[in-house]
C-alpha cells in the first residue's frame, strides 16, 4: 500500500464541505491503485480565500511531482475563478449538475452561496437534532418501556458491533430516533430478548460481526481479557445470531459494510422514507 502513487485530493466548498467530499469519495474509491492525500477546505466564501486555496493546490502539486484534483461545491464565478488560477483537474460538482437541471426545469438557478444553510430555521433540522438526543440519551441499553415507544428503530447485538454509531450516523443524516440494546451472556442464559424488546419487534434490527474482527475491536479496548477472547467472541456471536434467528429479527453482518450502507439497509427493512441531509 505505502508504494501506491500519492495524489492530492482536495474538497472546497463554500459551505460545511461536506457534499464535495462525500461525492468526491464516491469517486476515487474506484480507483483503489492510487493514494489520495486528502484536504478538506470548507467556507471558501470570497476571492481572497480562493486565491489562498489555489497556492495551497500549487504547493501540493511541487509536492507530489502531479497535479491535484480538486472537487468543487463553489458557486460564487468570482471565488471559482480564484481557485482556477491554479493547475489541476477541477470537477466543479455544481458545474456538472446545476446546467442540466436549468435546462430541464426551465429556469435558472440562484447561484446563491449557503442556499442549504437556511435549513437550519427548518422543522426537519429540529427533527433532527431530536433525533440526536434520542440517540444519546438511549444507548447500550438505557430505555424505558414508554420511551422506546418513541424510537422509530431499536438496534440489537453483542457489544462493540456497530450499533452506537449505525445510532448515531442515523440520527444526525436522517433524523432518525434510534435506540440500542446490547445482547449479553445473561440474556443468551435466559434464552429471551432484554428488557421489554418483546412488545417492539417491528422496530428491532440486528447487527452481527465476525469473531475474528469482534475481537480485533475488544482487544483495543481490553487488552487480554476474556471479554475480547475469540473464543467468548465466537461463543457470543453464535449465541447472538440464534437468538435473533429464534425471535424472527432481521440483521446484518456489519463486519466488511460500510456505516453508511448499514444505515441504508436499516431504513430499508424497516421502511423508514426519510430524506438524507
């Protein structure tokens, strides 16, 4: 891997940054032969920082010996023609998908710098940010019956799995309410779901993991204990995955997915319609 040529990537925006580089993550991660030195510079929002981001594209082209590539969320001409001072394969991402979309619909755009920041005034960013709350307050296990009467889903599975930040990324990107309980020795000894998991089983959704990399995870957060053994690991995923197989709850084995392709399988099974932000 450390022999792989490096390129500079670099995601500019006006904003938060977070679209460029979500998409332009899409896209190199087709092309696996090649090393990306990755470089996040949001709220590009006037010439003079343009003009500091195009020496900084410069700097990283002497660097690497090849120019950068530069995926762009700008929308101000005059800050996008500050950052095209600079050689490199600019993917102007509104570029590409502003133009079709003028001309389909028939009008222009407003080619207003923030546009998307005013949803925070918006009763889905509310929603949201309750969901975050939600997710906090009622994690490893720290429900009541009433109050997981408000989750929109429960996640379930042997500790470190996956479930707090599969709660987490669907609270924040989807302003879902998501809850987690983790399955347990005495639970599998009982042979019976924890707590009163039982009256919400449309809600619940398992996550699984390999032994191998279950213990992997617990070893770095207790070092040579039987907690982290692959033994106990193998004994407790086995246990686990009967349990949700008996209960008739769908899961997923998160071990080689991705939190954002976990999320989307997890809105999908439990028919949640919610918009990403």
């Amino acid at each position: 891997m450390t022999n792989l040529p490096v390129r500079t990537a670099f995601f500019i925006s006006d904003g938060t940054g977070i679209t460029s580089e979500t998409l332009g993550h899409s896209l190199l991660a087709q092309f696996p032969e090649v090393r990306f030195r990755q470089v996040r510079i949001p709220f590009v929002d006037d010439l003079d920082k343009a003009i500091d981001c195009a020496q900084q594209i410069r700097e990283a082209a002497q660097r690497d010996g090849v120019r950068p590539i530069v995926f762009s969320t700008l929308v101000n001409p005059l800050t996008v023609d500050g950052l095209r001072q600079a050689d490199a394969l600019f993917i102007d991402l509104f570029e590409q998908f502003v133009g079709p979309l003028e001309t389909e619909l028939g009008q222009r755009s407003t080619h207003a710098v923030g546009r998307f920041h005013g949803i925070a005034d918006s009763s889905d960013y509310k929603n949201r940010i309750e969901a975050i709350n939600f997710a906090m307050a009622h994690d490893d296990g720290v429900s009541s019956d009433g109050e997981l009467a408000e989750a929109d889903v429960i996640l379930v599975g042997v500790s470190r799995s996956g479930k707090t930040p599969t709660s987490l990324y669907l609270a924040m990107q989807f302003g879902v309410k998501a809850a987690n309980y983790p399955l347990i020795p005495e639970d599998f000894e009982r042979n019976k779901l924890p707590g009163e998991l039982h009256h919400y089983r449309a809600k619940l959704f398992g996550l699984t993991i390999s032994p191998e990399r279950l213990s992997q995870i617990r070893q770095e957060r207790r070092p040579n204990s039987r907690y982290a053994s692959l033994e106990n690991c193998r004994y407790e995923i086995d246990a686990a995955q009967k349990l949700m197989r008996r209960e008739n709850i769908r899961w997923l084995d998160s071990t080689t997915k991705s939190i954002e392709e976990i999320s989307a399988t997890i809105l999908q099974a439990v028919r949640l319609n919610r918009p990403g932000y």
